[in-house]
C-alpha cells in the first residue's frame, strides 16, 4: 500500500495532466455531434473486429446447433416446393411484398448483448456494404432490430430487447396498430401498446409489422399474443407478445433497403418545413 502512495506522489502532475487530459477530451466529443459520430465509427470498428474472431471460435464450437437448424430450414424450403402449384418453378428467396434480392444485405450478428435494458446487437457488415442506421434488420423467423451506428464494416443494431425500442406492429387478423416496446423483463417476449378496446384479440393471435414506417415492411412476422391486460384510465389493451424469434440466439440476418426510403424521408421533412 505505501509503495502505491510513494508511486502516485511521485507521478502525481502526469496523472493529474491524463485526468484533465481526460476530461477534455470528453467533454469535447459529447458538445461536438462531428467528434463524437467519429469516435463511435472508431469504436464501432475496434469493436467490431474484436467480436468478430469471438465469434468465429464460438461458431465453430457450435457446428452442431447451427447444422440441425440449417436441416430444419431445408426442411422447409423443400416443403414449399413440394406443395407449389407449380412445381418447375423455385420460389423466391422471400415472400415480402415488393422485396427484391436487391434491396437485401445478408449479414452475421457477431455480438449480442441481452442481459441489460438497452441491449444492442454488432453485425459484420457495414457502410462499405451499403448500411445506413434506421435499416430494418430481420431474419427468417422475424424481425431483429433497426442499424444504429455503422462504421466502413460493421454495424450496431438497437435489438427489440431494448427500452428505447418503439416499432409499429399490428394484430395480424384485424390490422389493429399499436406500438411495439420492451419492459426489461423477458427476453422471449415484447409488449404491443395502446390497441383499443374494441379490437377483438385472443391468444394465439399473429402480431406483425404495421408498414406505418419506411424501417419495415408490412406484414413481417414478429410473434404471437400470450397475455392480454386491460388499463381501465386508458380505455386501451397492453398485450405480451411472445417473440418468433430466440433473441439470445442469433446467427446470420438480413438488412433491408427501403429503394423509397429516401424519397419518403425527404418529402416528410419538406412538409414539416413549409
């Protein structure tokens, strides 16, 4: 202990100078928007490269999972060709609306954080790759999450398990909307809220992507009601919705490009401006 002592009096005007060093240089890059998206793209490919060779040994380790799920999706694939009317012809590679192999990047979550409120997800594909943030990310059990930040070749994804997240999604059979968020309770499940009243639910029902927005497409699965409560001051239903998708579970996932997304953008702001 009195050897630390002698080493910090000895050293204390350097440390002193890193201290204020410190807190400069921080202070500068939160009052800066430039300085601090340049230190998060840095971040992001320090980062980024870092869980990548994680997960290249946590991949390899787990061969076997990743083989049964490969078969069961085979499995599946081929059960649609069987039952095609037309079975000289191959389906495509999705069924969404207006979604062409084009508007799609295929990637990998190399990182997944779901033990925190604010949970994020690191892909490794990036602005090189064509990925902006507010891209919806999905894959074929779902949707996963929207692009937050993106350096030359990853990217950070807001994950559904995360408070801060807000989707339109809608009750499958009546295309009641509401609004898709997290409590931080359950990693398996998601709330949808403020669904009125008169909206005829049961459990069971399929809840889907509401198409109110240029992240997601409609009609992109996202779970099933579990549990349905009733808040009495606001006339509304809260529903616990029960996730397709495993999110403490991700392997590859596919980034969607909205081509009217800019347009739509664009013409939303001159509105807003006028």
């Amino acid at each position: 202990m009195q050897q630390i002592f002698n080493f910090i009096f000895k050293n204390s005007n350097r440390l002193l100078f890193l201290l204020l060093l410190g807190i400069s240089l921080s202070l500068t890059i939160q009052s800066h928007s430039y300085h601090k998206s340049k230190i998060i793209s840095s971040a992001n490919c320090l980062t980024g490269g870092v869980y990548e060779r994680i997960n290249n040994v946590s991949e390899y380790l787990n061969l076997k999972t990743q083989n049964a799920a490969l078969a069961q999706e085979n499995a599946a694939l081929r059960s649609i060709l069987f039952n095609a009317k037309d079975t000289a012809s191959v389906p495509k590679m999705d069924s969404i609306k207006g979604l062409r192999p084009a508007n799609i990047i295929v990637s990998k979550v190399i990182h997944n954080s779901y033990d925190s409120y604010e949970n994020y997800l690191t892909i490794n594909s990036g602005s090189l790759q064509g990925v902006k943030s507010d891209m919806g990310v999905i894959n074929s059990q779902g949707i996963v999450g929207i692009i937050d930040n993106t350096s030359p070749k990853y990217a950070t994804v807001i994950s559904l398990l995360n408070i801060k997240s807000q989707i339109n999604a809608k009750i499958k059979k009546s295309n009641h909307f509401g609004s898709l968020v997290w409590n931080g309770k359950s990693t398996g499940f998601v709330q949808l809220i403020d669904i009125p009243r008169l909206a005829a639910i049961r459990k069971g029902d399929t809840i889907v992507t509401g198409g109110q927005s240029v992240i997601f497409p409609e009609n992109l699965n996202i779970g099933t009601v579990d549990k349905i409560y009733i808040d009495n001051q606001t006339n509304y239903y809260t529903l616990d919705i029960k996730l397709f998708n495993d999110m403490t579970n991700l392997g590859h996932v596919y980034i969607i490009k909205s081509k009217d997304r800019e347009e739509i953008i664009n013409l939303e702001k001159r509105e807003k401006n006028e």
